[in-house]
C-alpha cells in the first residue's frame, strides 16, 4: 500500500525532461523541462530548473528569472478594499485619476517590488477606487494582477489543455477543432483500452494523441497520414511513457487501395547487394575510361611524378574519405528504408484482418473518399466519427453512405458550448465565445443483407433529403 502511494506522488511531480504546459490567465504554451534552457512565454523570461520536485498545477512567482513556489498565504491577496462605493455614476474616466506615472512604476520594479505590492501602491494612489463599488473594484484588482503579477502556473498535459492551448493560440492547425467536439469524437467513437482504431488526422497529432491517452497504452492504434511522413508534433507535447509508442503504427493513405486489392508488397528486397555491386561495377569502368592510359616515360619524369608524390597521396587520402561518406550515407539510408518497410509490413499486418474497433477523421482534406476507403476495415458493430469544419462535406458523406448501405444510426451534429461567469450576484453568460465547433459524423458498421435488391434496400431507408442537422449543447 505505501508502495502505491510512493508511485502515485512520483507521479503528480514534475520531473527533468517531462513536458509540461505553462498556464497565466488564459494563455497556454507547451514546453519540456531541460537544465539550463531558458523558456520566453508572455514576454518574460526564466529558468524552470526549480521547478523540477514540485507538484503539479503549483504556482510559481518569478523573480530575476527564476521559479519560486508561492506560499498559500501569497495566494490570498492583501489588496481587498475595505470601503467601497454605492454606485459608479460620479466617476469619470479621465486618465487623471491615477497618481503614479508609467516611469514611477518601472521605479518600482527596479526596486524588487513583487505584482501584489505594485497593486497595493496602484490602488493607494488612485483617486477614484474608494468611490467604486465593490464589484467594480474585484474587477479592477483582477485587471492589475493580470498585468503586474509575474506568475506562471506548470500543470501536467492532457488532451482537453492541450486542446485549449491550440484553439487559443493556433486554431488552424487544429481545424478549428474545439475541446468539447474533441470529447464528443472520443466518446462517440467509443476509444478504451484494448482496442484497435484507425486514426486520420491533420490536427498536428492532437487527435492522435487523445486517442492514445484514452486507450492508457493498451491495445493498437494505426495512424494514416498522408505526404511523405506522419506528423505528431501534439503526440510528443503529452509526453507519453516508451511503451505508449510501442501500441502506435503508421500507414500511408496512399497504399490503402494495394493493401484492399492484395497487391501491396511489404516483402524485404532480395536483391540490394547485386544491385549495389552491379552500380559499383559501372562506376569503376566510367572511372577507368576517363583515366589518361599509362605510357612508358624518361626517367626524368619518373623523377618529377616522384616529386609529386606526396599531392598526389593527399588528393588519393581525400578521395577515400569522400567515398566512406557517401558509404556511410548510402548505409543509413538503407537502414532507414528497411525501418520504413518493417513498419509498413507490421501496420499492413493490423489492417488485413479488417477487424479494426474504431475510426477517427479529422482532417483539412475532403472526408468522404478517405471514410469510404477506411470504413472497409472496420469490423461490423463498430462506430466511426468524422469531423469538419464545415457542414457541406459531411452532408456529401452522409448521402454516400446511405446509398452506399452498411451503416446504420448516422447522426450529424453541430456542437455548441457556451462559457457562464459564475460569481455572487454576477452569474451571466460570458460576452465573448466561440461561434461554432464544428461538425461531427457518427455512425455504426454493419453486415450488409446480399440477398435484398437494391429497390427494397431504398425503400428500406430513409431518403438523403430527409437530413436534419442537429444541435447538442455542452
């Protein structure tokens, strides 16, 4: 038991080389733990060497660059007012109510004064706060520690932070794709541990590596990518254990159609070295024809090529060293291609049996040729979710399928989530939210009846026009 306990507090501690996600206010960056690398977020610079031994969503004060936990008594601030206003008709905003000039604050800082000390100072000198209400001066205590406060909050990556970090910085790179849709996909595709899913993204791997954090490394995940390689920029930011990559395969999206019909080769070459001999025979006779043939000469210019010998032996030295390179090189590469192949083979391996748990789209390209070659590798009885930012290409999907047959319980959603501030008397939607999260496919695989015509399968159906897109609030 005390064993357990151990594990689970080694757990809940940051540690050297973990990745981590910085958080002040509503700004977020992913970032790894490394001595001596200095990290820039929200135009301030430290070390997070101090971190390292710490719990968890700690706060740290930074001082000269360096992290110092803050004490429970400095999360309680000392600027509370204790006099407060009826209301805010007399107050005008004029600029001249604040004695402290910008130059008289920079003073400040100079001196070593910490952000709550500033506020202190900023509220003794300001002419108007004793006249504001008492919401009116949270709202402006909020507002100067927001500024002046130099405080960074380390907490530990998942799937919904991370989701937030790039909906808030870079939409794009994620489609727009939104922390509330992102949990609708895993749910509705019913991602657990043990299970097989195909996963096609261009979300810079959070997609990805929300699927791998569900499945708790257990079971198979095969990634599709299309280009020259699969992306996983996300993937690492959640800094999994080694033997999470070890349940996680790739596939290119261009060899699906081979791997369908039977044709793909993922067979070792039989023949590398004979086609490496038979290049280096060619090269040795382009070699020996542009040689100048020997002729017989005096022993005056026997006496002269001896003289430079010794050139002629640096030119011969560099000329080995240039070809072990390109040896080295041509070793590499080789390597990295049966690397290549063997993942190949392992993940082609996966999808021949065609008994694949799940899948998971969500991608920029246009969805409907990729769900209609991957959903042939899904067992019967199992759920597959698309998402897009758009409407049109689902609808397209959507009527290939119901055509098409083999799934039944598709759903097209639109996903909405409305942020409330909740605070005494001030309960109220925030004014400012995101106006759409995107849409979401979902359905259900399923053996098809050969013996039924294609006239009573349609009547069997409900037709396409009949689509209704339909809300889900968070």
């Amino acid at each position: 038991m005390a064993d357990n306990v151990v594990e689970d507090d080694s757990m809940c501690r940051i540690k050297e080389d973990d990745y981590v996600v910085l958080k002040r206010g509503d700004i977020f960056k992913a970032v790894q733990i490394q001595p001596k690398k200095k990290v820039i977020f929200e135009k301030q610079w430290f070390f997070l060497e101090n971190a390292v031994g710490q719990l968890y969503s700690t706060t740290f004060e930074i001082v000269s660059g360096v992290l110092q936990p803050r004490k429970p008594k400095d999360t309680q601030s000392s600027t509370d007012a204790k006099e407060a206003g009826t209301d805010n008709r007399n107050i005008v905003d004029d600029g001249k109510s604040q004695k402290l000039t910008r130059d008289d604050i920079e003073t400040l800082k100079e001196q070593g004064l910490k952000g709550q000390e500033i506020i202190q100072q900023l509220i003794e000198n300001s002419s108007t706060f004793r006249d504001k209400t008492e919401y009116a001066q949270a709202k402006y205590i909020k507002k100067k520690k927001k500024k002046y406060e130099n405080t960074v909050t380390i907490l530990k990556p998942s799937c919904r932070i991370l989701a937030m970090m790039y909906h808030g910085r870079e939409p794009g790179k994620i489609c727009h794709l939104r922390y509330d849709t992102l949990a609708q996909m895993l749910t509705l595709a019913n991602i657990h541990a043990g299970s097989k899913v195909l996963v096609f993204e261009t979300c810079a791997g959070l997609v990805l590596g929300s699927v791998m954090e569900r499945m708790g490394g257990f079971g198979s995940v095969v990634q599709m990518y299309p280009g020259g390689g699969p992306v996983r920029q996300g993937v690492e930011s959640f800094g999994f254990p080694a033997h999470f990559h070890d349940t996680l395969h790739e596939f290119p999206i261009c060899h699906v159609n081979a791997l369908l019909a039977g044709t793909l080769d993922t067979s070792p070459d039989p023949s590398p070295d004979s086609k490496q001999s038979d290049v280096a025979v060619k090269e040795e006779q382009v070699h020996e024809t542009l040689q100048p043939k020997e002729e017989p000469q005096d022993s005056k210019e026997e006496q002269s090529m001896e003289t430079n010998s010794g050139a002629d032996g640096s030119h011969d030295q560099e000329k080995e060293e240039k070809e072990k390179r390109m040896e080295a090189r041509a070793e590499e590469k080789k390597k990295k291609q049966e690397e290549k192949r063997k993942k190949l083979a392992a993940a082609a391996a996966l999808l021949e049996g065609r008994n694949a748990d799940g899948l998971v789209i969500a991608s920029r390209f246009h969805p409907c040729p990729v769900l209609m070659g991957l959903l042939k590798f899904l067992a019967p009885s199992r759920p597959f979710v698309v998402y897009s930012q758009h409407k049109e290409p689902l609808i397209e999907c959507y009527t290939k399928l119901k055509e098409q047959g083999g799934t039944v319980n598709l759903r097209l959603t639109d996903t909405w989530l409305r942020h409330y501030q909740v605070l005494p008397n001030r309960t109220h939607p925030v004014l400012l939210m995101s106006g759409g999260g995107g849409y979401v496919l979902s359905g259900t695989t399923v053996t098809m009846n050969r013996s039924k015509t294609a006239g009573s399968q349609q009547s069997d159906e409900p037709a396409p026009k009949r689509l209704k897109v339909t809300k889900t609030e968070g």
